[in-house]
C-alpha cells in the first residue's frame, strides 16, 4: 500500500502531461469590411489676419469670424456642435537678406471654426458659404454615420468567418478535425474610411448654384484573431 501511495501520482502526472504534449491548435487571422452611406459631415475653416497690434490683429478675426457665423444661419447644421472659441495670436517676423536680421511683420491672429452638418444636400451650400463670407482656410468634410457601430459589428462577424474558413482548409490540409474556438480577440478599433465612388458627371449648373458634392460611402474594417483546438 505505500508504494502504490507513491507512484500513482507519478503516474497521473505523466498522463495529463502526454496529453498536453500532443495537444493541437490552429490560429488565424480574418478580416471583413461593412461599408454603409455617410449620414453627416462635419466641417472645419479659419480665418487669419495680420496687423500692427495683437489687438488690432483680434478685431479683423473677430469680424470675419461673426460673419461665417452669420452665413450658417440658414443652414441645416447642429446648433450644439459650433465651435468658434479658440484664438491665438503670434508675432510674425520675415528674413531679411539683405540686413540679415529677421524683421517684424507684425501679430497674425487666427481662429477657428468647427460644426456639424447635419444634411449632406447642402454641403455644397456650407462650403460656398464659407468661401464668400472670408474663410481663409477650409478642411476637407470628415463624413460619419450613426450607423457605424451596427457596421463594425458586421465587420466582425465578417472577419470571424473568413478565419473560420481558413481554420477549416487548414484542418483538412493537415489531416485534423476542427474543435471549437479557444480563444478570441480583435485588433485595433479603425476609423472609418472614406471611399470615393465612381458617379456620373453632374449636369451643368449656373454660376448662381452651389456646387454640389456627392460623397462616397464609408468603410469600417475590422480583423479577429481565432485559435482553434484540433483532434486527430
């Protein structure tokens, strides 16, 4: 009896160890793509001005600045969503080559303009608006969705199949049954892209017509890690 009492759990322990041993698994990577219409766009500009003083230069800014205010009036934007707080002010100075000494050009003050168009029919209409009213810079829309979450979600089940997929051709390649996923886990959380899409040419319009944009769709991308148990 006591030597049994010894050995068994020597014994055992190389049993669970074999098993370990031989133990199999198969990891992939997929990745799927959802892409869905852009709801929004939200838009960005600036106005600069130099003048001799800081506060000279403040008052040219904050004059341009009420009157692109005053253009999105008319606007379907979201009122909670303007932005025009930020200022900032600095000294400008040029090289000059021939005294080589660097010269003061005077304060340049900026500010900038941000809000949230909510109908993507009236970008065109945004973006004129801005032009004529004295924007002296303008981003490009970034467009986004309501939707993109619901989208992610497909992507991932997209992502999840494809690497099914791969597990299965893998398996069999190998002579191995596929077992249930062991572990799970996704990568980092992209930011939708912005696809453009081939459309036809618009017709002519008048000079007195905002130009229109026709933006394409969305693209949110997602990729999953999966690795499989297998058995002979």
């Amino acid at each position: 009896m006591i030597k049994w009492t010894l050995w068994a759990p020597v014994a055992l322990a190389g049993y669970f160890f074999s098993l370990t041993a031989y133990a199999q698994t198969i990891s992939v990577e997929g990745r799927g793509t959802a892409e869905i219409d852009p709801e929004y766009a939200s838009l960005g500009a600036s106005v600069s001005h130099t003048a001799n003083t800081a506060l000279a230069a403040q008052a040219l800014v904050d004059e341009a600045m009420a009157n692109l205010l005053e253009g999105l009036a008319d606007l379907p934007i979201d009122a909670d969503s303007i932005a025009a707080g930020q200022l900032r002010i600095a000294p400008r100075y040029r090289w000059n080559p021939r005294t080589e000494a660097q010269e003061f050009q005077g304060y340049e003050a900026t500010r900038d303009l941000g809000f949230q168009l909510l109908l993507l029919e009236a970008l065109g209409e945004a973006l004129q608006s801005l032009a004529e009213r004295g924007a002296t810079s303008i981003n490009a829309p970034v467009y986004g969705s309501s939707q993109v979450d619901a989208a992610r979600a497909q992507a991932l089940a997209l992502a999840y199949a494809k690497a099914r997929s791969d597990a299965d051709a893998l398996a069999t390649a190998a002579g191995l049954a596929l077992g249930a996923p062991d572990a799970i886990s996704s990568g980092s959380r992209p930011a939708p892209v912005f696809r453009a899409m081939d459309r036809a040419a618009p017709a002519a319009m008048s000079v007195e017509m905002a130009p229109r944009y026709e933006p394409g769709r969305l693209s949110v991308s997602a990729s999953v890690l999966v690795t499989f148990s297998t058995s002979r």
